[in-house]
C-alpha cells in the first residue's frame, strides 16, 4: 500500500487541516502585502472567510513574528482600533547584496523600508571564506541586539544559480561564489534561515513585491551595471528556467572576435552595454584607467560623455529590443547609473529601441527606470520567502533545509 498522504486516506485526512492552516495565514499574509493593514474584521470581508478562521491564521503570525499590531485612529470611533500589518517593529530580515566591487548587508521591516542606521557596506573580499567572515562580522552585532528579532537572511547574488541545489554555479564578475551554497553556509554560521536568488531574479521580486509592478503580472527588467542581465515575470510568475538559468541576456554575442567577457567568450552584450563597459569606453578614449563611481566627477569636470553613452545604447538597444520581440512584457524596468549621467539619455535608447523592435511588440511595452535597487531585491527574496511559507519563523532550525529550497517566487 501507498504510504504517502495521498494513499492512506487515515493520514491525507490528517492533513488536511494543517494545510488549510498554512493556506490561510499566507493569504492573510499576501493581503495585508496588497492592501496594507487592516483589522481583522476587514481582513475577513476582504478574504470573504470566517472571524474565526482569519482570528486563528492571525494569532499564529503574530506569534511567528511575520505581523505585528499597532493602535490606529479611525474617524468616528472613541478608541483607536487594532489594525495588523507586516512586522516593522517587532521583527526584521536581513538583505544581503553580493556585487563585484562593493556588498551591502542591510537590515529592515518586512515590507522592505531599509533601516539606515543598520545598513553597512563593505568591499567585496578576494576569497570565499573572506566573504562569510565579512558578512558575519557585519551580522553579529544585530544578532546580539535583543530589540531585533531577525527572521531571515535574503542574498542578491550575481551570475547563474542552480534553484533546485541552491548553489551559485558560475560568475562571470564574481567567481568566489561558483559552486558555493551561500544561503545554507550562512545559515550555518548566523543561525537563521537564508535563502539566495540570483540579482536580477531579486530585482525582478523587489519591483513585484515592492516597487512599481505591484498590479502588473507580466514585465521584465534589466540590470546593466556591472553586466547585463535580465528576469522575466510573466503571468504572474517569475520566469526561472528548468534550472533557475534564465535571463543571461548579457551573455549574447554582439561583436564577432570582440572584447573578451568573464564568461570566457568574446564580444558578449555586457563587454559594451552597461555601466562597466561605458567606464572601459572612456578609460580607452581618455587613456586612463575609469571606473563606473568616476564618470559623474568627469562629466563635472567638463567632460563630454554623450558621444560614449550613445554608443552604449546603440548596442543596449539590441537586447532590449531582443527581449520585448521574445517575451512581450508591458513593462521593461532598467537598472543602471548610466542614465544618472544624462537626463535625456532614456529618450535615446527607447527610440533607438524602437528602431530594432517589432512595431506591435514594442507599442505595447512601456520602457522604464526601475523603482527598486539590489538591497530591495536581497529583501525581497527573504520576505517572499517568509510570507510564502508562513509561519516559518518558528522553526529556525530547519533553516538549513529551506535554504534547499526551490527560490522563492517559482
């Protein structure tokens, strides 16, 4: 006979409470995400499920840590009213930005507000093993902190990640991380459940879970800082691949017998469309070594950039319009600084976007900046993960398993 749930009708039966316990608490969950707060008799006619119901789904939330109650005036009641909302107070994640100059570790409320006075920067170690340490020691203090009580750690981390082993598997910019399982070694070593996502799968979450996609289910972005790379979401989905693969859009050769990539071939769509390679462009121009933070101090200066951000987008215009023609998303998000650089330099690329897209594709798509960064992406892995499999909170020593998990948003 069937062991499973499935076929001993005594256990499946057994089951099913559990489950439809888990099913409430995240939909309140996912409410509260959408409509902000709410007291428990809105959350009942919101969800259209019984007092009772939404009472036991909240009490176990509240308990985990992922919500929290505060006293909130109403017009024409004589006493605040308890209205829920996700924890910003009592508990708090930690989202980790791995980058290949710079990381970022920063703690904040579970619907993303970043706390400045907890965040630190740090550069990016030479070695793995100096990466965990770095990471550790900037964790520990908040750690310690008894007014903190920290759910999770969300990790941004750059190049290809394999979701079903949960481990980085190349980086074309970053290779301390190929073959590593960052998500389960930090666990390890802070005790709390972390779970990674490759950078633009996280920018992609963060602009869904926080930014300016929130009513939007089919989009892209696109990340050309120091590559390029690009997440899909797609009816309602985040587009990963069989392994978690997708969206190497800077990994497409442009330039036959070009600039050699990390990656290891040659003339790839980063090697000459994101901030890295506008900073190699004008070192080249200018004979001398330029790195992305210095082209805003020679623009100051007097110097004359236009001319290098065009050919940039000359070439980024390819992908983009690659992209649209492929998936037909209603919206392109676009993170870089190089259009910090120029206020009118967008303008150029979506026209010249246009020129290399297919007419019906690209009328129906909307390019714009992205709302979010890398350190709301690397929160948004860990609160998707939180709110996704509530009430995990409460069982920290399974962190280690979940950081096996399929990533967040599949």
């Amino acid at each position: 006979m069937n062991d499973s749930a499935h076929g001993d009708p005594l256990r499946f039966a057994l089951a099913q409470p559990k489950l439809l316990s888990r099913l409430n608490e995240q939909s309140v969950l996912r409410s509260i995400q959408k409509e902000g707060p709410a007291t428990r008799a809105e959350l009942t006619r919101r969800m259209r499920i019984t007092a009772p119901t939404v009472s036991k789904a909240v009490a176990t939330l509240l308990r985990s840590g992922l919500l929290e109650e505060y006293d909130a005036e109403e017009a024409g009641r004589g006493r605040p009213a308890k209205k829920l909302r996700l924890a910003s107070e009592s508990s708090c994640v930690l989202g980790l930005a791995l980058d290949v100059q710079q990381c970022s570790a920063s703690i904040a409320a579970l619907d993303g507000e970043i706390r400045p006075d907890r965040e630190v920067r740090f550069e990016t170690p030479s070695t793995y093993e100096g990466l965990l340490d770095a990471v550790e020691a900037s964790a520990r203090p908040w750690l310690a902190d008894e007014s903190l009580r920290l759910l999770g750690v969300g990790i941004s981390i750059p190049g290809l990640v394999d979701y079903r082993r949960m481990r980085g598997l190349f980086s074309p910019n970053l290779h301390i991380t190929d073959g590593k399982a960052v998500a389960a070694d930090l666990t390890h070593r802070l005790g709390v459940p972390a779970v990674m996502l490759q950078e633009c799968h996280a920018l992609c979450l963060a602009e869904k879970v926080f930014g300016a996609a929130r009513t939007v289910d089919d989009f892209a972005v696109v990340d050309v800082s120091a590559g390029v790379g690009a997440a899909v979401y797609l009816g309602g989905k985040l587009l990963l691949g069989h392994s978690g693969l997708a969206g190497e859009l800077g990994h497409i050769p442009i330039v036959p017998d070009g600039e050699l990539c990390g990656c290891g071939n040659r003339g790839c769509l980063e090697t000459v469309a994101c901030d890295a390679a506008l900073a190699r462009l004008v070192g080249k121009r200018i004979g001398r070594k330029v790195s992305a933070d210095d082209l805003a101090d020679l623009i100051a200066s007097g110097e004359n950039l236009r001319p290098d951000l065009e050919a940039v987008c000359d070439r980024l215009a390819r992908g983009l319009a690659t992209l649209i023609d492929l998936v037909n998303p209603a919206t392109l998000f676009i993170h870089g600084r190089l259009f910090e650089l120029d206020p009118t330099i967008l303008d150029y690329l979506i026209e010249k976007t246009r020129a290399c897209a297919l007419p019906p594709s690209f009328g129906e798509c909307s390019i714009r900046m992205a709302s979010v960064g890398k350190r709301q992406g690397a929160i948004a892995a860990i609160v998707e993960q939180l709110t996704a499999r509530a009430p995990v909170a409460e069982r920290r020593n399974e962190g280690h398993e979940r950081s096996r998990e399929v990533a967040p948003g599949a």
